[in-house]
C-alpha cells in the first residue's frame, strides 16, 4: 500500500464506490463515538464570542495530525504552471499577507439527526467555528508560479494519510480556478493572531473563506494546477449530495445559510436541558451563509417567529450576531432560530435527507424550563 | 432555583441521592452523543508530544463554559482563616509564580467501555492531556492568609453553575488541608506559556498535580477554608467509587496507574483500524501515575510482555515517555501498553466494573494490520 501518491492526478479517474457504510436506523456504534470522543464541535456558548479560540473551534481530522516540523516543511506549486515553486516557511512569511476573518462550518454538521442516520463523524449541530485566519492570498502566490491558459483546477494535497471507503490516500481535494483566483483564499498560518495550532494544519493551511470545511486542506504540502478535473476520492466520492449509494450525486461546496443561538439559562449537566429564571432575556446567537450576506434571522417563540436584530457583518463570510430579548414566563417553552440570506435561501423547518448526511441546516430547536 | 449559593458550606451537609441516571446496557443514548460532542478528548498521536496544546488537550466541562472579564475579575479567600483576602489578577501576577507540568486525566476515562455502562460522559480511552501551569503557589496565598489551627479542608468554587442529579449548584470540589499545603498545587493563569483558554478556566484555575481532574477547579472564584468536611454534590455524590446507587461508596482522589500507546501506521477513517507496513517500527506513548513515579511499561504483541525502554520523567505528576522498537511482520496483531508504578500497582487486564464508571485504567489493546 502506497500512501503517498494515490491521489496523484497523473491517476486515471477512479471509479465512484459507494462509502463502505450504508446508513443506519438505531443506536450510535462504537465507531462513531470514537469519532465523536476524537474530533471536536464548538460549545454553543462560544457563540458569544465574535472569534473562536483553539479547543472550542471545531476540529474534523479524517485521518491522524501529522507531526510536521516547520523549519523543514516546504511547500511545492507545480503542474500546469510556466514556474514551479518550492516555498518554506520563511519564504512565505516574507510575501504580502492578508487577515479575513471566516466562519467554518463541516458539510456533515447535523448529520446525526438524520434518519437513517448516515454512518460517519456524527456531528450533532455545533460543527463550526470562526477565525481571523493570516497568510499569505493564494491568488497571489498562482500569480507568482503563472497559471497556464488551459489549467482547470488547482489540487491541494495535505499530509495527512490514511485509508477512506477503503481507497488508501492522502487527504486531497480541488478549487475550480475561478474559486481558487479569489482574493480572499489565503494559504494561512496564522490563526488568530498565533501559529496554526496543530489540529487546524500546522504550518500552513488552505482557508476557502464561504465553502465548508472540507475544502479548506490542512497541513498542506502540494498545490498542483491540473488541465482536466481532480478525481480524488474526497472530490468524487465523498462530500456530494446523493439520494443514495447508487446516486453520482452533486458535490457539496458552499455553506448552506444557517443560524444558531446560545442556549439561554444553565444546563442540566447530562440532559443539557436548560433552566432560567422568569424575566427579561436576551436571546443572541450568530447566522452565516456562503452564499452571501445574511439578511434576516427569525427568533420562534412556541412556534411564533419575531425578527431580531442584526449586527454589522464582520466580513464578507463571517457570522453575524443577532440578537432579540424576550421575557420568560414560567412554563417549559421551546426556542428557535431561523436565518435567511441574500439568495433567498432560508433553513428548512424539517430537515432533507441525504445519503451521506450532508448540509442539514435545519433550524436548531432548545427547549427551555422557566422556573 | 438559586445556583450562586447551592454549594455554600453553611448548609447543612446534603443527603447523599443516587445519580438521576442508572447504567445502560446497549446503546449510546443521544445525551451521550451530546456530551461526547461537546468536550473532547485528546487524539492518540498527541501522545508524541512532551506537551499536550488546547485543542488536543482533553476538557470536561460539566455546565456551560463561563465568559469572565479577567479585568474585573476577583478571588475571595475567607473562612477558617486570620484574614480573608480578595485578589484581582493583577496582585495575582505580582505574587511569587511556579510553573509545574502535570497530567490530567478525567475520573470517568474508559467509562464506555464498561458493561452496563454508567450514564455520563461517555469517555473511550483518552481523555487525558500534559500541560506546564504557571501561578502562584496555593500554599503561599493560604499562609498570607493564615489558616486556623482547627481548619480541615479547603474548599473551591468555580463561576460555572448548572444542575446535576437534580441539585442546582455551583462547581466546587475541596481537599483536605495538607493536599492544599503541598508545595506544587498551583492556582494557574497560564497553560504552555499563555494565558489560560476559556476552556481550561481562564482567568485562574486550580491543579492540584497528581489527582483526576475533577479536584482541579476552573474559572475559581472562592476559596474557602472550612472546619468540617464539605459535603458538596461533586464530592459526596458525583466522584466516587461504588458498588451499587446505595453504596455510600469512597471518594475518587488520586490517578491510577496508566499508559497509553500511540497507535502505529495509518487509520481508516471510520473504524480508526490500523494499516501499516511490515518492518521495523518504533513503538511509543507515555505512562502516568497519581501515586508516584512510573518504574515500568511493558508492551504486548500477541500477547506476549516486553519491557519498554523509559525516558527520564519531565517531572513528579508529568507523564513519562516509553518506546519499543518492533518488526512488523505481515497479519493481524493485537498490541497492548501495561504501566506498573513505584507503590507496584499495574494496570488491570480486565476491567473492574463501578457504578459511575470511574479509574478505568484497564490496559489499551490496538488491534493492527500488517500488509
């Protein structure tokens, strides 16, 4: 078994399997918990916080966190270019930089609310997370390396190894070229402020400000414009909305619109049930859309939508703030929130489901006890 | 419902109920999958690092992480005491600090591996982390406020307040005076050289080196010097062994012995199985324990036990590395880590079974595929 070039794009296009696992009614198995106990989601009270620091980020790792030395790291650009690069870190921390604050949310967030329920990272609905992200704009450094007229994509491959649906890899994945052009994908290594801590790609990382997570390649060590589309196996068989494993389905890309609330009170710790007191509370919590600018968020009260009020975008695909106070009266109530952007697109009251539980922005509902 | 006093030492000593939940054969209930969702573990391959960083480093937050203003932020010292003190953060860092790198391990750690299985967090195997804290030594701050010769526990609150079991409280966990008085347990306000993570009780935690990390308190904001046993729900009824929900059972203090190995190869990413290659591979993780220093680890393959080669501890509490080197030969393998400790107490083969499922160090087993 070879791992470190099995997604090489001079591969014919593999064939589309289906996942290994075929999705599941009943309990959660032993795999997903160790999932569960491995990666993290962000606690929702951390949506207080206009950035998220390491540890309440959420953290999806398919494979292990390599152990890469930054002081030998390099970073090679080559394919359909007129120069190839070979970067280190010095290199690239002497090249303009830019700090786009981004909200990143896994395609799988929700995914264990389905029924049957896709068997994978079961994310319950916390899978996100937002970061002032620094380095250097990918735009800049393709500029530099002189993409060729004919080039379709740009691949960028990770260091991180292992075995997915039974395709041994290395964790790759590709941007058209127009994406990739963009001025605000930035090959980052910072986060916030400080290193990329090792979970998030330690040294360097591909942030794709809009799309989810999975495009984002950590601990990334090759960048490779290719003439004819990536088919790698986290291109063409993961991450694609299918009604089933038969379905060659649609690839998954931009965030869907989505809003969250902090939940309101304190918690029962093993229920997580929330509790307050009766009186006047400000609701508040964060909508993002990769779409483009949120535009409203509905706050349902026992079912009775009231608008609330929105802050100032942070940036173009950061979160916003809403915010909307209530007065609790005492009884068990049940609250929710309800984002739309500027598409139009607003989050499903019931959830769709999908074959391999992708993009289930269903509004998040928190019962409450007022006592 | 009050939950700023729930936990005051005034009150009576509470009845000890049974945990609102009993054990569960079957299944992973969803209160489990939220729980394993929202604190975190620490990946395997941490266990190369001397040094564990926020993110890998495991948490356990039993209510909702609070968001204090380390400015305006104050630690009361009162009590059984000759003078009671407050101090912001600032006369904090003006006091003498020490720096102190310690293991911390969840009580619960291997919890869902036990049949029935207790209702909690459901912990795998690896809820552990290392970190350096720095901060003001606890028994220099308890001599400037001079302890009562009849005082007998200490007892700390932290800011995080919530319901468990049905008892609305505050966290707050005490130890006995001469735990307190030991010379390296530390109210930290800083992990690896930084200000502390929201997570891990920014502005100032407890650690006390050498115990589970339920007795060190995060986010404190009381100590309190007491006369009598405190009876608080995190010591008389959460963090104990018992047979049985009517066993008075003992309070859990020290960690057990354990060890943990870094799994070799790659893993799929769903069932975290394990490929690697046939030939030589350096086996290697780290053993700890809260009774004293580790003398030694074997290492099983196949069953068969041999001694692993030590490296010198990096401290009293920290964990020690060990390595082995193997010859992979093509098949299945089982490969196991046994620590033994300075007081000859070893890791178990076979799990003892107790009611809230804690000190769960029976030995790791990682099954591997030679190709």
């Amino acid at each position: 078994m070879n791992y470190s070039n099995q997604q090489s794009t001079r591969q014919e296009p593999a064939p589309v399997p289906s996942p290994a696992t075929q999705p599941a009614s009943g309990p959660l198995t032993r795999e997903e918990l160790q999932l569960a106990a491995r990666n993290h989601s962000m606690p929702l009270e951390a949506l207080r916080r206009d950035v998220t620091p390491p540890g309440l980020h959420y953290v999806l790792t398919h494979f292990d966190i390599p152990d890469l030395d930054g002081s030998s790291w390099h970073l090679r650009i080559g394919g359909a270019v007129e120069r190839a690069l070979e970067l280190g870190m010095a290199a690239l921390r002497r090249d303009p930089a830019i700090t786009v604050p981004v909200t990143l949310e896994c395609a799988g967030n929700g995914r264990s609310l389905l029924e049957p329920r896709p068997l994978s990272q079961p994310w319950v609905l916390e899978a996100v997370g937002t970061a002032h992200w620094t380095g250097v704009p990918l735009a800049y450094l393709l500029g530099k390396a002189g993409v060729l007229p004919d080039a379709v994509e740009v691949v960028f491959t990770g260091a991180d190894a292992g075995v997915q649906g039974g395709v041994p890899q290395r964790y790759a994945r590709s941007l058209p070229i127009r994406e990739a052009l963009r001025p605000d994908v930035v090959l980052a290594y910072q986060m916030n402020g400080t290193d990329l801590p090792p979970q998030h790609g330690y040294p360097l990382r591909l942030v794709v400000p809009g799309w989810y997570g999975m495009a984002s390649v950590k601990w990334l060590e090759s960048i490779e414009v290719v003439k004819t589309p990536f088919a790698g196996f986290q291109q063409e068989v993961a991450y694609r909305y299918q009604d089933s494993a038969d379905d060659a389905g649609t690839p998954v890309s931009r965030i869907r619109v989505r809003s969250l609330m902090v939940p309101p009170g304190v918690p029962d710790f093993f229920s997580r049930r929330r509790f307050l007191r009766p009186g006047p509370v400000m609701l508040e919590g964060r909508a993002w859309s990769g779409e483009g600018a949120v535009t409203a968020v509905d706050v349902g009260i026992d079912g009775t939508w009231l608008p609330a009020h929105l802050d100032k975008p942070a940036g173009g695909y950061a979160w916003r703030r809403w915010t909307l106070p209530w007065v609790a009266n005492p009884g068990e109530h049940v609250l929710s929130c309800r984002a739309t952007d500027i598409t139009g697109a607003t989050q499903p009251l019931e959830q769709a489901w999908n074959f391999q539980g992708m993009g289930n922005n269903v509004v998040q509902r928190v019962p409450v006890t007022v006592e």
